[in-house]
C-alpha cells in the first residue's frame, strides 16, 4: 500500500513558514485562493492496492498478473460530486486490450479501478500501465486534476522445482533441477534472463513453440523451451550420478543437471538457486544434503482416484452441473517414510487453455476439496514445514470430459485393441458408434458426443467387426464410409480431426451420409478430410438434422457432387426441407461442389472452389441463406475461361441474413432470361436484405460468371451490362501491388508506412484512391511472427495512397504484415516483409547524400566531425553518393584492378547490344556471351563479375552490387575525400581501400564507348584531383568499385 499525504497538509505547513516571510495581504490571498480551490472541486489524494507490489531493479513499482488487481483511490470530495472517472495508459501500446478494465465512484470519496487478470496477463514481463485517472464532473463540465499512478506488471520468476543434490561419481556435487512449468513461462516469463547457482549466474534463454501435446480442445497452447549455453549444464542422467539420502529425482522435458566444480565429501551441502528475469526480478529455492524433503501432496478426482501426472488426462464430472472437484491432501510422511504432520501445502489451479487464467489459488493444511467448472486446468501443488527441504511440486494437468472419444486408423494387426480414450483410441469410427450406442453402459441418451479422428480410412486398416456382439472379430478392409442411420443414443454428434495428429497422420475419411432415420438433431463435420469417394462425399438426407459443416476439407468424389443434400422424398414424399450450414472448410476437386434440393442452404464461410462442373447447384425448391464470409469461386475447371460458381433459377433470389464480410467472395451464374441486354437496360436485382446488413458496393462481394457488372440498385446487388463500351468493367480486369515491399523498424519503435498500391485495369496504370471507378476499395491487415498471428492492422486511406501503422515490437527478428484488398467482389492478397532492428545507425534506411550505411541497413549522416562506434565501424558497407527520383545509390568501400573484359572473349572488341532496352548492364553481356558461344564467368568479364559477386551483405543481402555506368561512376567519384576521410575514421583495410590521391587515376565503368566497339568510358583524375573523363581499351586493368541501389 501507498499513502500520498494530503495536499490540505502539505499546504497548511507551507503556508505556516511561509507566513514569517511575506505579507499579511498575500498570505490572506494565497489562503483565500487555496481555500476557494480546495472546496469547490474533487481530487485523489491516496490510493491502496489489494495486491502486493514490489519494485524491480530499476525501482519501478510492479504488480504481478496472478491475480485481479484492485486498486482503491481516496478521495477528498467536499461537494460530494458525482464523478465520472476514467483511466487511459499512455505508455502502453495500443495493441492491447483495455475492454476488461472497470473504473467507477463506488462512494462519495471512493472511486474504484480493477485490473482484471485478463489485462495484465497480456501486459506481463514489465510492460508500463501507469494509470492515468480524470474525474469529470458532469454537472459543471469540469474535468479535475488528473491523478497519475505508475505502475509496471511484472510478475516474478516463479521458482526452480524439485532441487536435488547427487553425487557425481564421488567426484563433485551435481545439482538436479526442473525449469518451471512451460506453459507458465510461455505467457509470464519470456523474460528469463539467468540462473544463479551459490552466486554464480548463467545466462538463460527462453523460445516458445505450440505444445505439439496439448488439449485437443484448445490445440495452440505456447510453450517454452529452455537453454542454457553452459558446459557445466547437462539434460541428461549420467551413468555416474549417484542419488544422495534417498532422495530421487525423476527427469522430464525441464530437467537439467548442473555439474559443479565443488569437490564431493560426506557431508552437509547446500545450493541456493536464484532465477532472475531481465528487470532483476527473482525468485530463490535451496537444496540440501541435511534435511528430509517432504512427500508430494496427492490430487485426487472426484472418485477418489489420483489423477496421474503423465500428460493431459480426462477426470469425471457432474454433466447435469457441469463441475467436477478435485481434492488436494497434504503429505504426512518425509521421503524417506517417516511421519510428519502440520504440513501446509502451497496450490494454484490455472484455466490450462492458454490463457494464463489462475482460477484459484491457496494454502490448505487439511485436504482441500474445489469444484471447477468444465474446463481443462493445470493443478501445481507443493508442501512446506519447518526443518524440513520442500516437497517436488506436483503438476496435473486434467480436462473435464465424459463425452469425448478417440479413433485412430490402425496398420498393425496386433495393436487395434482401444476403449476410446485418446491413449488407447478405438481403430475405428463404427466402434465409437457402437460405444455411443451401449445402452448397457449409458443407459440415458447423451446431449452430445464429440469423435476425435486420426488417420487414414481412406485405405485398409485393421480393426474390430462388432456386427456379432457375442463374437466380436479382427477384421481389415476400408472402414471409412460412415453411415449414421437409425437410433442413436445422442441428440448430437461431432466428427473432427483430433489436434494432435501429425501433418503426415491428418484425419480422412471417405464418406458421410447422414440417413434420413437417423435420430440426431446436429451433425457436424468438423476438420476431417472427406476425399476419394466412389460416390457423394457427403450425403444429408434427413429433414430433421442440421448438418454443419465447420472445417472440413471435402474433395476429389466421384459421385454427383461434394456435398448433395436433398430431402428423403421416396421414403417419405411429405418429407420438408433439409438444412445444411457451412461454416468453414473447403469443398473442392468434385464434379460439382454442392447439389441441394429441397434444402436451406446456409453459406457463412467456406471454400467452394475448382470444382469441374459447378460450385453450387440448386433449384428453386432451395432457399440460400447468405453472410459472412463464404467463398464461391474458380469453378468448371473443365472450361476455365467460362466460371460457373452459383447457378441461380430463373427469377431467384438469394437472402442476405447478415453482414457479408471482408473476403467474401461469390460467382453467380445467372438464367439468361433476367441478364440485360443492352447497356441501357434496367439492371437486374438477385439478393433481398442486401441494403440492410451492408453498406459496402457489391462489387465488394459478388462477380458475374458471365462478365457482367454488379452495381447497387435500390439497396440490393445488381446485374447490368458491362465492358469498356458500357463504361462498366469486371473484377478481374484489376491487379493491386506494391513497388516495395521490404521495410525496416526500429526495435521498441511503432512506424507508420505511407504507401501508394500500384493499381492496373487491363495492364493500365490507374491512379489510387479510396473509390476506383466507382467502386470501394476496402483493406484488412494483420501482423503475423511466422506463422503466429499477433494483432489486426489499421489501414486508413490518405491521400493518393494509404497508411499502416506497425505497432512498436519487443523482440527483432522477420515480421509480416498481410494485406486483403477487396474490391469488386475480388479479393487481392499482399505482403509486407517488416524487419525489427535495433539499428546500427540512427536512421532505419539511408535518404540523403553523404549517408553511411551499415550492414543492418540502417544509416548515418557523414559530418566532419563524426566519430563512428566500433560497432559502427566494423558494420559499415556504403557511401551514399546520388538520391534522384526516390533512388539511393551507394559505393561500397572496397577497390580493386580489373579489366573489363579478357582479350578475345565476346564483346571484348565489338559492341555488345542492350538486347533488352532498360539500359546496358551485366544482363547483356551474360546474354551476349552466350549467344556468341562464349561464357560469363570471373576469367572471361573479371569487372562485371567482381562488382556482381562484390559480397557485402545489407540485411542479410549480398546481391544487388554492380559496376556502375559512367554517370554513377562519375558522381560517386565526385565525393572521394569524403570517402576517403570515412576509411580513415574507420581504419583501412582490405575491406576499407581509399582513393588514390595524389597521382592520376583510371576507373572503369560499364559504359561503352559510343564510337569505338573495344573501348569503354572511363572517369577518374589527375594528380591534383580535378576529374576527368577518358576511353581505355576493355581489357586494360583499371580501378574497380562496385555500387549498389538502397
């Protein structure tokens, strides 16, 4: 807690000693004013917080994530106002979220600010939330003086576990330990700076990875992996270690042993080992020879049986209640039996969902039962008491879950037995079935029951035939074709691919129909692969199932279509409507993509691309429900340049239900009847509700297979007459582009990039705004660290182009920033490449002449007086000498003697052409040499091929060197003493090579003579420096420099 004094105070004493100095008048002024400004409005004078703060070793106040913050202000507020608090975090980036932050006047003198776990977690490893908190008072308006609390969150590291000493072979002592939890240092202790052993520290480096062994409920957990780079340190047992006192200690994926230099006795020994993080923060556990350690406290389920720690376990549950308990009991014995009593042990119960979430925490001395809601959690438990080593921490890690069954494609006809769990998964999906439907052993029809699918049933596995309860069999066959037909003991039922399935594993399947006596009410498909059908890959034929599709990948069938859904009308002529959701996924590489009669067909994402035929086949016994962000496109593949994605009946129109989103993308193909056929004619609407859920032009979303307009007519989407003649133009006739696409950022540092899409209607360049021929250009963007997405983007059109702005990261290295331009309907892909940098120089890239680059690409302007770092030194590459039309050009600073060709060699004494226009350069002569029976190597061209092959890397680039034309050889010899006076600052050498000065000097440049085919244009000077130009034969060996673009 922190208790500023009060300003009321403060001044009273001011004022008295104050008053022995000045004047009665100005002493009652003074009174008078502080008087009228100490009653007349409200402000904070102290704060408490419900959490403990501690300071780092900059002696910023830190407050950790494991718990919801409470921060508690008083007030004086003599005219009991009504306030109107607020909080914003001016040092915190805008990347993250402030939506769980609450700030309210709980009473007249109170206000109230919480800082819920879900803020901080993401803030955590000592990023600034200082608070900054207004009143204003409503009544009058008035905003009061704002009130600023600085605040850093900053968790400390949590501790070693299991410290153990053992004997190295009567040699050293050898300390056992296990890194913490790695999920827990994944989200609060990226941060990990060293390990400190009996004083002596270690540095300490921490990589996240997504744990390939994680729930399969919430399949991108992060976790951390561990190095240190130190000889001293081992992750394995060695044949020589010894365990001491009886004392074990068992190994896992964080265990290291640190080998120490300390001489083996039979004695009392102790290490204390410090874990540090980057602010100095620690965390400090002992081992010993002396002291009995304490057993671990046990954890059980609610039926009374220990929850194992090998791995993620499910553990029963109340479904009615939907909580389970689990039951924490104190050890009773040391390790090595004896009894022991009073312990207390220490718990955490974390949301093991990648959240970080701590759901509860404590001490307990008696056992300890604690319901849960459903969910999957990590239980860390250890025991303490005095005189004696702490006990092993241990760590479960559990979901809650009765519904849930595993099948696993087998090839290996001894190892097929299973019980559905994931460790031992049934071989097939019938077997699942068959459990689902054990009456004997789920007697009360479940709510849901969710299939986990690994493997490939596409071809021959093993597995258990029950079609004769009595004498169940091994049999092998395809087993992939799912059939859900007749009673079912759920009312619904999921069939996805299990997350933790290798890439090579997957999850396929041939076929799913879902009959139309099968009593489900939901079906479905998630992430699987429906593929190779001799027939439809998935079949719904039931009016009383919703069949949805989320995720799967339907392909390559060679029945009628991917998807066919039709209603039972045989069996059942008054059969209604079935009803078919897609959600995501993609159905492709079928005859046709989907075929639905008698169907509501709900498109709200999803993939329907390449089919040969059709994208989407219906009648109008179909209703089509459209939103979202569905993806009707590039279908008949059989005849490319004639699309037919969705083809609507005659008159029929599709409903928009919501928003369509950024990214949608829908072919139509509609009946010939409704298309215009002049430029004059009315256009024709297809959608209903269009104008309600949306206000982006249709082109945004819809194209015409046929090559016709979409334009907004009375609210909804529109076909008109389109091509240049009509003023109107297609989708595909536009392309979007960057000119540049590589950029830097200053590590720490936000950067706002300006940049201007090059856009082309038919190969012709169009200006860039916000609206393109009356049509809405609309961007998304996100930032992405490989694979990892990090955060949505702003793009926000500005004049002749648009802005992005790259929120500040704390960590270098490649970063991409991924760019969706929709427009008409079509959406464009873009990438930017963002290279971190903590800069060599003090500007990210060079802009102006006389700049020095570095290697990391950044630069710094060349003064008389500059004095570069060693750093700087080592790392520079360039001089630059021109910056014309957005172009930078730099000299590298090494030299040489070439000749610009060898005698003989083609173009040596003839003319090599600029066989491609854009201006002569090492590309001719590769082609000339080739094309005259020659070849381009170091021997035959040594100018051209040195300057090309010069190897000085820029950002990790060492092409784009080359021997400059006679222009640019002549500007850039136009700042040599500047060059030269670099090379001495930095010290010549090999890399570094001066001018020559004080004598005449030749340099070649590319350009040919434009009258004597074996000679080339020179530059250089005379011996008192002033330039010249001259013409020297191609194979004289002249002074060589190599120059690059910026």
């Amino acid at each position: 807690m922190r208790i500023v004094k009060s300003l009321f105070q403060i001044f009273i004493i001011s004022l008295l000693l104050f008053n022995g100095f000045t004047s009665c008048a100005l002493f009652e002024n003074d009174v008078a004013e502080f008087m009228e400004k100490y009653t007349e409005t409200a402000a904070i004078e102290e704060y408490n917080l419900n959490v403990e703060t501690y300071n780092d070793e900059l002696s910023q106040l830190c407050i950790s994530s494991y718990d919801d913050a409470e921060v508690t202000f008083l007030m004086r507020n003599p005219k009991r106002y009504s306030l109107i608090p607020s909080v914003i975090f001016n040092n915190l980036n805008n990347q993250y979220n402030r939506s769980a932050v609450q700030i309210e006047q709980t009473e007249i003198a109170v206000v109230h600010l919480l800082l819920p776990q879900k803020f901080l977690i993401p803030v955590d490893e000592g990023k600034d939330i200082t608070a900054d908190v207004d009143l204003y008072e409503p009544m009058s308006g008035r905003n009061f003086e704002r009130y600023t609390l600085k605040l850093s969150c900053n968790t400390k590291p949590p501790t070693i576990l299991n410290p153990t000493i053992i004997n190295n072979h009567n040699n050293t002592f050898v300390v056992a330990f296990d890194m913490p939890n790695e999920e827990e240092v994944a989200i609060r202790h990226k941060d990990l700076a060293c390990i400190e052993i009996n004083g002596k520290s270690y540095p300490v480096s921490v990589t996240v990875i997504t744990d390939p062994n994680a729930d399969p409920e919430t399949p991108d957990v992060k976790i951390a992996q561990y190095t240190i780079n130190d000889s001293h340190f081992t992750r394995t047992w060695n044949n020589n270690y010894r365990i001491l006192n009886s004392k074990d200690f068992v190994q896992n994926q964080n265990s290291f042993y640190y080998e120490t230099d300390d001489p083996f006795f039979a004695g009392d020994k102790e290490y204390k080992i410090i874990l540090k993080d980057k602010a100095g923060l620690s965390s400090e556990v002992k081992a010993s020879t002396k002291i009995s350690k304490l057993e671990k406290p046990v954890i059980l389920d609610q039926s009374g049986n220990e929850i194992s720690e090998d791995g993620l376990v499910g553990i029963p549950y109340d479904e009615e209640a939907k909580k389970g308990t689990i039951t924490i009991i104190p050890p009773t014995e040391d390790h090595l039996g004896h009894s022991v009593s009073g312990t207390t042990v220490y718990y955490k119960v974390y949301e093991a969902t990648g959240s970080g979430l701590i759901y509860t925490s404590g001490t307990t001395t008696t056992t300890k039962t604690i319901e849960l809601p459903q969910n999957t959690y990590r239980v860390e438990a250890y025991a303490v008491l005095t005189n004696y080593e702490n006990s092993s921490t241990r760590t479960v890690k559990f979901r809650f879950m009765n519904n849930i069954l595993f099948v696993r494609a087998c090839t290996d006809p001894e190892g097929f037995q299973g019980d559905g769990s994931e460790r031992a998964p049934y071989s097939s999906i019938q077997e699942a079935l068959d459990d689902i439907n054990n009456l004997e052993e789920r007697p009360d029809k479940a709510d849901k029951f969710k299939i986990y699918v690994e493997g490939d049933f596409t071809t021959g596995t093993y597995y258990i035939d029950n079609s004769d309860p009595d004498n169940p069999t091994v049999a092998y066959g395809v087993c992939g074709e799912i059939n859900l037909s007749g009673t079912m003991n759920t009312d619904q039922l999921e069939i996805a691919k299990n997350p933790r399935a290798s890439a090579a594993n997957g999850a396929k399947l041939k076929s799913i129909t879902v009959a139309s006596d099968v009593d489900l009410s939901k079906v479905t498909i998630g992430n699987v692969t429906v593929t190779n059908s001799a027939g439809n890959a998935v079949t719904q034929n039931n009016s009383n199932t919703l069949l949805i599709i989320d995720g799967a990948d339907i392909s390559n069938s060679s029945g009628y279509a991917g998807v066919y859904a039709a209603a039972d009308t045989v069996s059942d002529p008054a059969a209604g409507p079935v009803t078919v959701t897609i959600k995501s996924g993609t159905i492709s590489h079928n005859s046709n993509g989907i075929y639905a009669d008698n169907c509501i067909l709900n498109l709200e994402g999803g993939s329907i691309v390449s089919n040969s035929s059709t994208g989407l086949v219906i009648d109008d016994t179909v209703t089509l429900n459209v939103q979202g962000k569905p993806i009707v496109k590039d279908n008949n593949t059989a005849t490319p340049d004639k699309p037919k994605n969705i083809v609507l009946p005659e008159d029929y129109l599709i409903n928009i239900t919501s928003r369509l989103e950024t990214g949608a993308s829908i072919g139509i193909t509609t009946a010939t009847a409704n298309e215009p056929a002049t430029f004059e004619a009315d256009p024709y609407s297809f959608t209903t509700d269009y104008g309600t859920y949306n206000t982006a032009a249709p082109s945004d979303f819809f194209t015409s297979d046929r090559g016709f307009a979409i334009v907004p007519t009375g609210g909804e989407a529109s076909l008109k007459m389109s091509g240049a003649s009509g003023n109107e133009h297609i989708a595909s006739e536009y392309t979007f582009e960057f000119a540049e696409t590589n950029y830097s950022v200053k590590l720490g540092n936000a950067k706002t990039l300006n940049l201007t899409p090059l856009v082309k209607r038919s190969g012709t360049q169009l200006a860039y705004a916000s609206k393109i021929d009356g049509n809405n250009v609309t961007w998304a963007a996100a930032l992405y660290s490989g694979s990892t997405y990090l955060c949505d983007l702003t793009v926000s059109n500005v004049s002749g182009g648009i802005s992005l702005t790259i929120p500040a990261q704390d960590y270098m290295g490649t970063y991409k920033a991924q760019l969706q331009v929709t427009f008409m309907g079509m959406q464009h892909d873009l990438e930017l490449t963002l290279t971190v940098i903590n800069p060599v120089g003090e500007k990210l890239a060079p802009d102006a002449v006389k700049d020095i680059v570095f290697s990391d690409g950044s630069a710094i302007a060349y003064t008389d007086s500059l004095e570069l770092s060693n750093d700087q030194k080592q790392k520079a590459v360039a001089f630059i000498f021109s910056v014309s039309d957005g172009k930078v050009l730099g000299v590298g600073f090494k030299q040489t003697q070439k000749a610009w060709a060898k005698s003989g060699v083609p173009g040596a004494s003839a003319r090599i052409p600029d066989n491609d226009g854009n201006g002569f350069d090492v590309e001719d002569v590769k082609t000339y040499a080739a094309t005259q029976g020659g070849e381009y190597n170091e021997e035959n061209y040594p100018a051209f091929w040195w300057a090309e092959h010069y190897g000085v890397a820029v950002r990790g680039d060492s092409s784009g060197w080359y021997l400059p034309n006679s222009s640019e050889l002549s500007a850039s010899l136009s700042w040599m003493y500047a060059i030269n006076a670099v090379i001495d600052e930095i010290g010549e050498s090999s890399d570094f090579v001066k001018f020559p000065t004080g004598v005449s000097a030749s340099f070649s440049s590319a350009t040919q003579h434009w009258n004597w085919e074996d000679y080339i244009e020179t530059k250089g000077y005379n011996a008192s420096g002033s330039a010249q130009t001259g013409n020297n034969n191609k194979t004289y060996e002249l002074y060589v420099r190599a120059v690059r673009e910026f």
